[in-house]
C-alpha cells in the first residue's frame, strides 16, 4: 500500500527536478513534444547528439528499463494503425497549441502562465469529454 503512494511521488518529484534542472541550466521548458522535434529536425551537423537527442534517448532507456525491471505488463488493445494515427495528431495537435501537455502541465503551470493553465484545463476536459463519448 505504501509502495502505491511513494512510487508516484518519487516519480513526480524526477519529473520535476529534471524540469527545473532544463530550465536552469539550459533556459529551456521540458515539453516532450518540442524536445522530440528538435531531435528528429535539429541540424545537427559534426557537434554529434544535440542535448535533445540525449533526452529522448533518456526518455526511451527509462521506459525500456523499467519494463526490464518490472513485473506489470502493459497491453495495447488498438492494432497499429490507431496507435500511428493519434501519435500524428498529438503532435498536429501539441503545434496548434503551442506545446503539449508536458511543456503546459509541468512547466508552465510551474511558472504560473496562464496560457498554460488554460491549456492544461483544456487537455482535461478533452480527455475526458473522449473518455465519456468512447465509453
């Protein structure tokens, strides 16, 4: 029961100090969807991994890891297709928005911006405006 409650904290608490860390010493906000753009569109030339690289390599050692170490499964119920066209429009839709939920929820609710808030009240209410209609 414990284990239930720390974890998420614990895990909380990373996401956090990783975003202060970014924006402290890098001046840059931890929204996952501008960090993955740069990585795949960034001109890299002979510098080698850009620091967006790295982190999205981060990102996908950390998940790797934990299914390494884990005994939870976790099953997708939707074939490929779905899945490749809602990661298309999370990313049309983090553009419009101008970042995703990360870069709004974490950082720019963190900083007070009331564009974030905003945002963040908008990604709920979608998300479960999708959930009533789908279930």
């Amino acid at each position: 029961m414990i284990a239930s409650l720390i974890w998420p904290l614990v895990g909380g608490l990373l996401i956090g100090l990783a975003a202060i860390l970014l924006l402290l010493g890098n001046g840059r906000i931890a929204g996952i969807s501008g960090i993955f753009s740069q990585a795949l569109f960034e001109n890299k030339g002979a510098k080698g991994l850009s620091w967006p690289m790295v982190f999205v390599i981060g990102l996908l050692l950390g998940g790797g890891g934990y299914r390494l170490f884990s005994d939870q499964v976790f099953t997708v119920q939707v074939g490929i297709v779905p899945l490749i066209i809602a990661g298309l429009l999370v990313g049309v839709g983090s553009s419009l928005g101008s970042g995703c939920t990360s870069g709004h929820g974490i950082c720019g609710i963190g900083r007070l911006s009331k564009r974030s808030i905003i945002a963040t009240c908008v990604f709920i209410a979608s998300g479960m405006l999708t959930a009533t209609i789908v279930h």
